[in-house]
C-alpha cells in the first residue's frame, strides 16, 4: 500500500487523504468535456492514456493554452514514438522524423505500422492534427517549428552514440531543451506570462534538460536491458570498459561514482530553473512548471549515490509526489524545496566521491540561489515517536481501506483516481 511507504512521513498520509477526497482541485481544477468536440475530446483521452506525468498539470492550465499545450504534447508524443519504435528501419524512420511537422497539414496522414505502446497516436493522428489545424496561427507556427527542429535533431542522434557531455547536452537539447523552449513560447503567444518568458531560451531550454536528465538517470537500468543508452560515453568509460557493466555487483563503488557524477552534471541546471520560475506570473502555468521540477531534483536525490539505480525501478513515494504537487504552488514553497533536497544531496556526499568537490561547490549555488535561512532547510521534515508510529500504522491502514471503498463517491474525485 501506498500509505505505507509514509508511515515516517506524517504530511504525506495527510496529503494522501486530503488528495484522495478531492484536494487534488485545488492544483487541478475539473474540465468541462462536455463542452468540447468529440476529437479535442479523444484528444485528451489520448493525453491520459500516454502521460503519466503531464496530463493532470496540462489539464489545469488556463484558457486556449491548456488545448495548445495538449496538442504540442500528443504531436511531439507521436515524434517520440515514432523515434522509440526499434521495429522501424532507419530507411523509413529517419525521412519520417525529418518529414513529421509537414504531417501536421496532411488530414488523412496516419501510421499503422508502430509496435509501441503508445501507436495510437499514430494510428489516430488526423485526430490530433485537426485539433492542430484549429489552434490559432501563434500556436500552430510554434508547434510545427519545434515538432521540425526535434524530429532532425532525433534523426541525428539515430545513427550515432551519445558520446562525450556536450553531445549529452544536445540530445537532451533536442528531445527536451526543445519542449521547454516550445512551451515557453507558447506561454507568451497566450498571454498570460510576459515576452521575455519565451524569448530566454537559455533558461526554457534548461528547463527541458533537467528534466530529461533525470529521467536519464533514473532509467539507467531498463534503457540499457532494451538495448539503449543515453548516458554519455564520457562519464561512464572513466569506470567500465561498457555501460551496461556498470550494473555487475563486482562494478558497483565504480556505478556509484558514475552516478553520481551524472547527478551532479544535472544539479547544475537548478540555478536556471529558479531564475525561470521566478519570472513565471500566471498561477497555473507556475504550477505547471513547477511541479514537474521539484519531482525532477526529489527523484535525484533518491538516485544521488543509490545503488538500486543498477538493480531496479528507483521512484519517488506516491505519498512524497502527491505532497509536492499539493506543495509547489508559490516560489518561496519551490525554494524551500529545492533547498531541502539540496541538503539531501549535500549529506549522501562521500569523502572519497571523484566528483565531491563540483558537487559540494553546485550545491552550494543551489543553497544560495534558494536563499533561505538554515532553518527553513529542515521545515518539512517531522520526526515520530515508536508509539506514534504504531498507532499511525494502525488507524492509517483502516482508514485507507475505509477511503478506497469510498472515495469513488466523494464529489470530483473520480477523474483523477
């Protein structure tokens, strides 16, 4: 269960409650479907059935943008696809990434041929590329040049490993770098954040690749048994002769090291993503931002030094998620955060780490870029008596099972379940 994962962690019980009846509104409000067409409708139908992470958050922004950010996302998911599907031949799949934006004004164009999990945006993409066509022209100039900028830029990367840190980089550029660009763009065609938002790619772009980083990191293991591998040759042939080695019990002070060098490498885009979020004005689209990224640097402070990086599925509580998606909704509260996990981070640095000192020297800009006391750095941990753990353990595990038989009726929940 769950709940009991955050028997340590008191907030998160509470927090899995309070979201489980409904306070998951006060982040994601409830759209009106009935309102729309049925293909923006199957649109979003495809958003939740292929975004485990950015559905409910693109379903909470304001207006026009949240369809603009919809499509982006299911245009860029099909590019993706595409890219994943190892069934493809690179006679077919390179033209088709290079080509894919001009997809976008062909109505009956679809692709049949996808053995991924998510082939239905594929199979059903004149759906998705109606909807486009109905965005405004802002919205559609900016979709197409990022979907035509990604897919070359994938195409690039097809025939070739990801070598040295500054081609990790570009990868992440443009299969990420690019989206957070795209996004912020789009944020200033609506309106709703200033210019300057989507005219600083530097920091758009950082957004992107602190995300993708982490997920990069994190996926070490199924990446490498699927025959893929996305961490630089630079980092990980100071410690193996192959990448997949680094997950032999015999490699694993030498795994640690690499880890943690590729961590460290990620931390230095937080400074960015504080600087952006800082300019961000619109409530929903702050928490949009936001609460992806503060997901991103508590899922590298699990990795940070974790061996189960190279032995199986490292993920962050459900609890633990639910309590900074409820949280990250002002920027003093991402600082705080941010500043936290920094100091997790800081305590699992190892005397003997290869990369000790630029660790210790990021974290020290991170720390000053939160510029919070020292006190504030320890606001969100609670420290629990034996006794109270047993009586937490006791009355949570009831009430959870209380809850789930009936939280389908409490009102506005059943969506999000």
């Amino acid at each position: 269960m769950d709940i009991l994962k955050s028997l340590g962690h008191p907030e998160e019980i509470f927090n899995l409650f309070k979201f489980k009846m409904g306070g998951c509104r006060a982040v994601m409000p409830k759209l009106d479907y009935e309102s729309m067409s049925d293909s923006l409708r199957t649109c979003y139908v495809y958003l939740n059935q292929t975004s485990r992470s950015f559905a409910a958050v693109i379903q909470a922004l304001d207006g026009e943008l949240r369809h603009a950010v919809c499509i982006f996302y299911l245009v860029l998911r099909a590019l993706d696809t595409v890219e994943d599907d190892m069934t493809i031949s690179l006679e077919k799949k390179v033209p088709m990434l290079n080509n894919f934006h001009t997809y976008l004004y062909q109505e009956e164009w679809c692709f049949t041929e996808s053995h991924e999990k998510d082939r239905q945006v594929l199979e059903d993409f004149p759906t998705i590329s109606l909807e486009f066509r109905n965005l405004a022209q802002e919205y559609r100039d900016v979709i197409s040049d990022i979907c035509h900028r990604m897919g070359v830029g994938m195409a690039e990367f097809l025939e070739k490993k990801v070598g040295s840190v500054k081609e990790w980089d570009l990868y992440c550029h443009y299969v990420a770098g690019l989206v957070g660009i795209g996004l912020s763009r789009l944020f200033s065609a609506s309106q709703l954040e200033d210019p300057e938002v989507g005219q600083d790619t530097e920091l758009a772009n950082s957004m992107g690749l602190f995300l993708q980083k982490t997920n990069i990191i994190r996926d070490y293991l199924e990446d490498t048994q699927e025959g893929r591998a996305f961490w630089p040759k630079e980092a990980w042939s100071q410690f193996a002769s192959r990448l997949e080695d680094l997950a032999q019990p015999e490699k694993l002070e030498s795994a640690l090291s690499c880890l943690n060098l590729l961590v460290t490498d990620a931390l230095r885009h937080v400074p960015d993503v504080i600087a952006y979020l800082s300019r961000l004005r619109n409530q929903s689209v702050f928490n949009f931002c936001a609460i992806p990224q503060v997901m991103a640097i508590a899922t590298l402070s699990t990795c940070y030094n974790n061996p189960m990086v190279f032995q199986g599925v490292v993920k962050i509580r459900k609890g633990q998620a639910v309590t900074l998606m409820m949280e990250a909704t002002n920027m003093r509260a991402v600082q705080t955060i941010i500043a936290q996990y920094s100091q997790e981070i800081l305590q699992k640095v190892s005397l003997t780490d290869p990369t000790r000192d630029k660790t210790l020297h990021i974290l020290a800009v991170i720390q000053e870029k939160s510029a919070l006391p020292q006190p504030d750095l320890s606001c969100r941990n609670h420290h629990l008596s034996p006794m109270y753990l047993s009586a937490a353990m006791l009355v949570a595990a009831l009430s959870w099972q209380y809850l789930s038989t009936t939280a389908a009726q409490a009102q506005g929940t059943g969506d999000m379940q």
